[in-house]
C-alpha cells in the first residue's frame, strides 16, 4: 500500500508532544533548531535521541560537532519555539534569550521548563532522518513551570481537566460566628453538623474554641507558635493551620512549629495570604517551594486583600500545582477564595480546571469567602464528586440564617434540593 505523504503528515499532526530546540556548537558560533522528536532511550545510562531531517543546517552542524543540547521549552515560550523552526525571520535565532553553555559547549536555555547536555554515542540512519542517541552529561530542571504543547500544527498548554472530587473545609465559620456574636453552643452545633457531613472546619484559633470532639481529621486549629500545638492536638485536633508569612521566627518558627505537629501526629496546613497579586507570583511560587521542603503537608494560597480574576488565579496555580505535585515531598494545594464581583464561583471552576481539589469556605459565605454550598453547588453541576452531601450543607447554613435573623450571601443555599 502506498501511503499519500499528505496523510501520513495529517496522522503525525495528531500525535501531541513538547517542544524542545536542539542546540550545537559550530566553530565559535552557535545555532539551533526546533524538535519535537526528542526521546529519552535509557535511564542507566542515561540517553536520550533527537531524529534530525537530513537536509537541515543543524544536522550537518551535530555530525561535525559530536554533541548537540535538548532545552524543553515552557508554555510561555512560543516565540522561541517559532523562531527556531525558521518561522520567523530572524538574524540570530539566540538574541535576548538566556543561553548558556554547560559542558559540552552547546548552549542551553537557562529559563526553559529543563535542559539536557549530550554527546553523540549513536547515529543511525532513518529515511530522510538520522537518529541520534546523546549520552547525557549535564541536565537541569531550572524553571518549574507548565511544559509548551505542540499539537495539529498548533502550539499549546496542557489541557484544563476537571478533577474527579473536591473536598470542602470550614476556616472561616469560628471567627465569623464571634463577629456576629453568635453564642458559643449555637457554633458548636454548627461546626458539628458541619463535621459529621465531611466538612473540615476549623474549630480552634489563637481567639477561642468550639468543642471538638469527634473525628480529629475534621478539625483544625490556627496557630501562631509552636506552643499552642500541645493544646490543639490534645483538645482534638487533627490538622494544624498556620499563617506562613506571619509566625514568629519566620522560617525558623514554621519548621519548630512543623516538627510539633508532626510529633503530635497532625496534618500541617501552611498558608499564604494575597497570593494571587501578580506582583507577589514569584514571591508565592519561590514559598510555595520552601515551604514543601520543609515538610509541610499542605499549601493554602489565600485571596487576601487583592481581588483576584480567574485569569491570575490560573496563572499563579498552573505553576504551583506543577510545583506542589513536583517537589521531592509533593504536597497538596487548597485554596480560599473570595466571593468579589460575581467572580468567587468563576475563580473556584479556575482553581479545579488547574489542578486544586481543596476548597477553604465559610458556611453561608458570612465573611465574603466562597460560601461551601455554593463550591459543593459547583461541584455537583459539573458533575465532580464532593464528599459533603448537600442537603446536610444546605440544613447547616439554614440554621445559620436561623441565627444571624436574615438571608446569607451564600447564592445556592435556597435552591431546591433535587
Ligand atoms: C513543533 C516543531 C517541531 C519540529 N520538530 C522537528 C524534528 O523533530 N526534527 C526535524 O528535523 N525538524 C523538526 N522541525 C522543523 C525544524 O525546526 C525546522 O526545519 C528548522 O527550520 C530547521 O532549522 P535549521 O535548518 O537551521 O537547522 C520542527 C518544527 C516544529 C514547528
């Protein structure tokens, strides 16, 4: 069977991969082109191939060369990826970029997702491509960010999935009820109807506490010091909460801190306020880092002060959740999010379709975070599973409405339970 080359070209357009830029040296210059048939071959010892087209000026330049650089490029590295596979006129394809050489002398981007170093080993014949097969000599993984797509002749990002289950959790029901002075008993039955539907709520912080009996996993505690672990843990809570930009003793206190819960056998949840200010991105992402290092098992990234649009909020959480899941101790991203300009439930859609399967709420929505039936509401719709029922959600923030004598800003808590 003969196959028609435009169909050929047509199947292989369907295949996605990444694009990385192949690099040589030549003499005292350097030069570089766009490849998307790079491979890796073997882990020990480790190889990777790149399948050239014969009839281009880099092959010829890797043949006399011996050694050739693979630079992953980063989803926000399109102009580079165009640029050297020749579709944009240029008179040096490696002006204003981060190049620099490594071992071999051929240059790597330094701000690409990762870079491998290699020496020619192998170089078999394939049609009108050579195979080549690079022993790795160097290799870094320098900006940890989402990877750029190549896909029916188009560039692209990784697709946005929806993930298969949210959880809610409740930090913001025990400081709300005490602003709206609602009696202690009444909070405490709130937080435990809250519990029972598999809600965690945080029942303790530095200003007071709701009885916390009942599964430890569903309560939390604020803390500040690390002196208040002993307390939170022996009055039943499960999960330590802190706010990682304002404990005493700054990286030194969260790690004494962090070693508490961990004697005391708690899940520690580090927070981090206005985190999707794009002026403070790269301020998150580098604490976003330290903080996994230094063992904390869960990152909260707080709206704050700053409203955020879905555009920044997906942003910032396509690099964090790639960091959290990639860090050598991956830890698990929640969000709280504010219900600002009809925009909380837009911003919550964001944070599932980039990765985030933990939602912080306050039942009713009462101090402006998104309400946790409305993100259940969403959940539902989009056909995510959420552990918390609805109808134990909806009888809570009920009662709530019951004790604050007026209606919620909560949007979904009245709509008929099907
Ligand atoms: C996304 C993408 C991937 C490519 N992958 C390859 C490849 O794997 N091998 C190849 O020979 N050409 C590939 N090309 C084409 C080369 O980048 C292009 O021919 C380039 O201009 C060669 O440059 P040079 O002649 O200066 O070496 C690709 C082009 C694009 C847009």
């Amino acid at each position: 069977m003969t196959i028609d080359p435009d169909t050929f070209r047509s199947v292989l357009a369907q295949w996605p991969s990444g694009v990385s830029v192949v690099t040589t040296v030549a003499g005292d210059g350097w030069h570089g082109m766009t490849a998307s048939s790079f491979s890796s071959v073997s882990v020990d010892p480790p190889l990777i191939l790149v399948c050239l087209n014969r009839r281009i000026t880099t092959h010829a330049l890797i043949e006399a060369s011996g050694v050739f650089a693979v630079s992953v490029l980063a989803k926000d590295q399109t102009v580079i990826g165009r640029r050297f596979a020749g579709q944009e006129r240029v008179a040096d394809r490696f002006a204003g970029g981060a190049w620099q050489t490594r071992v071999t002398g051929a240059p790597v981007l330094t701000d690409a997702v990762g870079w491998l170093d290699c020496r020619v080993v192998h170089a078999y014949a394939g049609g009108d491509h050579t195979i080549f097969v690079g022993a790795v000599l160097g290799a870094a993984t320098e900006r940890v960010v989402a990877p750029l797509l190549f896909h029916s002749r188009a560039w692209g990002q990784l697709a946005d999935v929806l993930p298969d289950a949210v959880g809610v959790a409740d930090s913001g029901l025990l400081s709300a009820l005490r602003h709206h002075a609602v009696p202690a008993g009444a909070a405490g039955t709130l937080a435990t109807a809250l519990r029972a539907a598999g809600v965690r709520v945080r029942v303790r912080d530095p200003h007071g506490c709701l009885t916390s009996a009942g599964d430890r996993r569903t309560a939390t505690a604020l803390v500040a010091t690390a002196d208040e672990v002993a307390d939170a843990a022996l009055g039943g809570a499960g999960v330590l909460e802190l706010p990682a930009g304002d404990t005493s003793g700054g990286a030194a206190g969260t790690r004494h801190i962090l070693e508490e819960a961990r004697r005391y056998d708690m899940t520690a949840a580090c927070w981090l306020p206005d985190a999707f200010a794009p002026a403070r991105a790269g301020e998150v992402l580098a604490a976003v880092d330290a903080l996994a290092a230094l063992g904390c098992d869960e990152i909260g990234l707080d709206e704050g002060a700053e409203a955020a649009s879905p555009r920044q909020v997906r942003a910032l959480l396509q690099d964090a959740t790639v960091r959290a899941s990639t860090s050598p101790r991956p830890v698990s991203l929640r969000v709280r999010l504010r219900d600002r300009h009809g925009l909380g439930l837009v911003n919550a859609l964001t944070a599932m379709k980039s990765g985030v399967r933990h939602f912080d709420t306050t039942l009713g929505g009462i101090d402006g975070v998104l309400a946790c039936e409305d993100v259940q509401f969403l959940a539902d719709r989009l056909g995510v599973a959420c552990d918390s029922p609805r109808a134990a959600l909806v009888a809570a923030a009920a009662d709530l409405e019951r004790h604050l004598g007026g209606a919620l800003p909560g949007r979904t808590y009245r709509v008929p339970i099907s």
